[in-house]
C-alpha cells in the first residue's frame, strides 16, 4: 500500500511494470490488490464499455455481485474529448467549472448537451440491463471498475452515483490513471486501486499491448456471468 497524503488509501502492485497486456491482465492485477481490501459483501460496478473486462476478472475472484455504473463524459463543443463534466445514473451531474471557464462556455450554453447525455444514460442503462434491475447499494461496499481514465470527471461522476444511492463505501479500481488525476479520485474514495500511474500520460490506451473496442455484447456477457 501507498499513500501520498490526505485522502483514500492508495494500492498499487509492488514491482514495475511498463504496460498491461489487455483488460483481463489489468483486472487480474486489480483483483489481487482488492482480494480483502474490501468488504464481504462487494458489488462490483464496471462503468461501461471498457471497464466490462475488467470488472469480470474482479468478481471473479471476490465472489461478488455484479452490475454497471452508467456514467457519460460531457465534452467540450468544440473538443468532444475535451471532458467538461460528466453525468451518471440517479440524475447525478458533475461540472468541473474551471474547465467549463476554460473552455469559453457556460453552464448555461451547455445544458443542451448535458440533457442529451442524461438520456444517453438512461437508454444505455436499460438496453446493457435487457429487463434486468439495477443492484441496491444501500449499505453496501461498491467497486467502480474502469480501464483507466484521464481527467477523472466521469469517475467522480460515478462516485456520486454509487454515494447516493446509499453504498457504505465506494472503492475505485483502475488500469491506469495519471497521478494528478489518482490525487483527485483519493479525495472522494475510501480505497483506490491502480495498476499503472504513469507520469508521462497522454491516453489511457497507450498503456496496453491490446486494446480493442469493447462492443455492447461484451458489457452483457460481464451481467450474465454468476460469481462462482
């Protein structure tokens, strides 16, 4: 365990490593950081598409309970990749407003795209579900699962998603992730978990040997598999 400061603890594998091999790698090393780490009782939240694969190696071995956490990125108009915010399931909406001044535009202005994304959200969530219900969080000890991030905004997002609906502890799992950005999550974590921190971060797929698309399919698969 690492820790750099106030804030949530910090797990990372010990040794080095220069890249992950694909998702499954990075959820095999994330699932042998969290083995005990959390609570007896742990639904593991993969935040679709690419954080399916990785989940599916974590429940695995935690014997856990498993859904998603919805949650989309609101991009700049100008720069899609531009992270503004983000949205998650239960109405949650995280603006980074030094970001929004940043980028020359206003809450206001952005509220067309915020409301598309907030449907987006909705219809994602029904179709990856196919007629299945959302798990209760209440009391319980969620992991949020992604491949990595960047920013962090959709991940806050997700965070408040899973507080809200009344989770005892949110535990965030990640591939990779930048260190500005870890500092960020630890913040508003009780646990992180992260295979790679790299300081020289430009995009969450450098970091893999293999990185395909994750289709629809393969978000569905992770919901159908039981926890042996």
């Amino acid at each position: 365990m690492a820790s750099t400061g106030a804030g949530a603890p910090l797990l990372t594998p010990s040794g080095t490593r220069d890249l992950l091999e694909d998702r499954a790698d990075a959820g095999r090393a994330l699932a042998e950081l969290l083995d005990g780490a959390v609570g007896v009782r742990p639904v593991v939240l993969a935040i679709p598409r690419g954080g399916a694969e990785v989940a599916e190696e974590i429940a695995a071995r935690l014997a856990a309970d498993r859904d998603l956490l919805v949650a989309r990125k609101i991009g700049a108009p100008r720069d899609p990749e531009y992270g503004l915010g983000a949205v998650a399931e239960g109405g949650v909406r995280f603006l980074d407003r030094a970001r929004i001044r940043d980028a020359g535009v206003t809450v206001a202005h952005l509220e067309p795209r915020i409301r598309a994304e907030e449907a987006e959200v909705e219809r994602r969530s029904v179709r990856y579900r196919a007629g299945r219900n959302r798990l209760r969080l209440q009391g319980r000890d969620a992991v949020l699962v992604d491949d990595g991030v960047a920013t962090g905004g959709t991940m806050l997002a997700a965070i408040e998603s899973a507080r809200s609906a009344g989770a005892a502890s949110v535990s965030v799992a990640l591939g990779v992730c930048p260190p500005a950005t870890a500092e960020r999550l630890r913040r508003r974590t009780d646990l992180l978990a992260i295979v790679l921190v790299p300081q020289a971060f430009e995009a969450v797929g450098q970091w893999y040997r293999h990185f395909p698309p994750v289709d629809d399919e393969r978000v569905g698969r992770y919901l159908r598999l039981t926890p042996p």
